[in-house]
C-alpha cells in the first residue's frame, strides 16, 4: 500500500513537471517563430539600417549584423525547443509506465481483497 502511495505521488510530480515542460515547449516556439518572422522582414527590407530593441529603448543597428544575432537566436530556440521536447518525451514515458505499475497494483490489491456482501 506505501509503495502503491509513493507511486501515486511520483505520477502527480510528473505530470506537473510535464506541464511545466508544455508551457517551456509553448513559450519557445512562440519566441522562435517571432525571430523567424523578424528574419523574413530583414532579407526583405533594402535598408542598410534598422531599429533593434534594446530593452526599453530601440537603437539603430546594421541591417546584416542584426540579422545574424537574430539568426543565431533562432538556431539557439530550435535547439532548446528540440531539447525540451526529448524532455518531454522522457517525463511521458516515465508516466506511463508508473501508470501501468499503479494499475497493475490496483488489480492485485482488488485480486487479494475479500469479496463484499
């Protein structure tokens, strides 16, 4: 019964740890497909100079070299968001499989009680 209650705990830590991985996955596709956005407007543009955000304040920078932080940026999200997302795939192994032990556990537990009348 402990190891039954132990497990059942386990499972409720991992599936908040898989909601927090989701919000994790969420809030980086979000940021790269802003950059890629962002990105796509560089190549368009034909100016030499652009405006880039530099916390509360915008600043004039050189169009390529903006464009290659925010390339670099982009590479940096998508190889987060690949590492998160095995991660994720982890934390939801885990889950299934303490979820096969508690109901494997459950079944034996209802094997072994005495039958009600």
């Amino acid at each position: 019964m402990a190891d039954l209650n132990k497990s059942i705990q386990e499972f409720e830590r991992g599936r908040a740890q898989l909601g927090a991985i989701e919000s994790q996955i969420q809030a980086i596709t979000l940021q790269s497909q802003v950059a890629e956005e962002a990105l796509k407007e560089l190549k368009d543009t034909k100016e030499k100079k652009v405006y880039k955000a530099v916390g509360n304040i915008l600043i004039l920078s050189d169009t390529k070299k903006v464009e290659k932080e925010l390339s670099d940026q982009k590479e940096t999200l998508d190889l987060r968001l690949k590492t998160v997302k095995k991660q994720e795939e982890a934390t939801l192994d885990k889950l299934n499989k303490l979820k096969a032990e508690i109901e494997a556990t459950q079944k034996e537990m209802q094997k072994g009680a005495p039958a009600k009348q």
